[in-house]
C-alpha cells in the first residue's frame, strides 16, 4: 500500500501551538496547556506573542475572524493553533463570544475578557477557560456541537453552561475522535 500520509492524516494527530497574545495570566495558560495536553494526548506548546493592542490596554473588542488570521504565521511546525486573549471577541450575529475556531485551518481562539466575574475566584475562572479552550481544539478535531449538557463540546450560551459542563469530552465526543485516531493509526500500519 501507499506509505505516504495524507495533508489530514498527518495533521490529525501532532503538536499544539498555544499563543499567549500579550498580557494574559500566565497560571491560566498553563492550566490550558495541561488540559489539552491530558485531553489530546498531544504536546502544547506555550508561546507568548507580543499584542502592542492587548499590552496598551486597549480592551475594544475586535472580531474572532481577525485574531484567527494573526495566529496563522503560528501554525508553521503545529497541526494546531490555540490563542488566548483577554480581549474581548466578536462574531456577526451575537453580541460576542467566549471562542471561535476555524476547523480548516485548525486554528482557534479563546478570550478571558468574560470568564472573570464577581464571585467567581481563580479556580473557577481557570475551569472556564480550559473548558472553553478544550471545547475550540475539539472543533479543530472536527467535532461539532453536543445535546449533552455536561460535555465539553455543549455550545455554552453563557457562563452557567459552562460552569455547568465538564472540562472532558463524553462517550459520543471520545469515541468520535479516537476513532479517527485509530482510522489514521490503521492506516500508517499498511
Ligand atoms: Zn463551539
Ligand atoms: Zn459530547
């Protein structure tokens, strides 16, 4: 058989870029980074991306379509790309979002301009946003939205939801990706 891999076979499984733009707390990166690393089995990258927008303390919210964009360069030497901002994030059609994620290019985007509110302290606050953050690398797996309201991949209409779900992917989500593993892992064999 063919012993060559495909484009999506190949970036099915590999590294993870995550790009820390300006100023983010460094503590909720690395819970991030040990999330994704437990939950994809893959290694995550930390790279901190100097943002002059994020450093001067601009905190107008910009579109996800654009952070996307200006995470591209990232993804040289990475099957995929994480950001985190604390910049607030818009999409046409709502008033902002927690995420965005381009499944295509495999590149995503978490903000934590909205994960912070009153009450709620670090632990919780850094739950949030590895949920938020695991939820965006499982789009980039190619998974979509889930009924179940405790798994990771639930579409989190506000803060309750995602306080609400798991940080980890239920059977459906699991198996849906492993099976995709064991597809590429199969196929490496021949
Ligand atoms: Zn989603
Ligand atoms: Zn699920």
């Amino acid at each position: 058989m063919d012993e060559q891999i495909t484009e999506e076979e190949r970036d099915l499984n590999g590294a993870i870029a995550l790009v820390a733009l300006g100023k983010v707390d460094s503590l909720v990166v690395e819970n991030i980074r040990d999330a994704a690393q437990a939950a994809f089995g893959e290694e995550v990258t930390i790279i901190e991306a100097r943002y002059e927008r994020e450093e001067t303390g601009d905190v107008r919210q910009q579109a996800a379509t654009d952070v996307i964009k200006r995470l591209f360069p990232f993804r040289h030497g990475f099957a995929r790309v994480l950001g985190v901002t604390d910049t607030d994030l818009s999409h046409p059609g709502v008033n902002h979002v927690f995420g965005f994620a381009d499944p295509e290019s495999r590149v995503s985007v978490i903000s934590l301009h909205r994960l912070r509110t009153k009450g709620a302290g670090p632990g919780r606050i850094a739950g949030r946003a590895v949920k938020t953050a695991i939820h965006e690398l499982g789009h980039t797996y190619g998974l979509g939205h889930c009924s179940a309201h405790r798994c990771v991949m639930f579409l989190s209409f506000n803060l309750a939801d995602t306080d609400y779900k798991e940080r980890e992917f239920c059977r459906k989500c699991r198996d849906e990706i492993y099976s995709r593993f064991e597809n590429r892992s199969l196929k490496r064999q021949n």
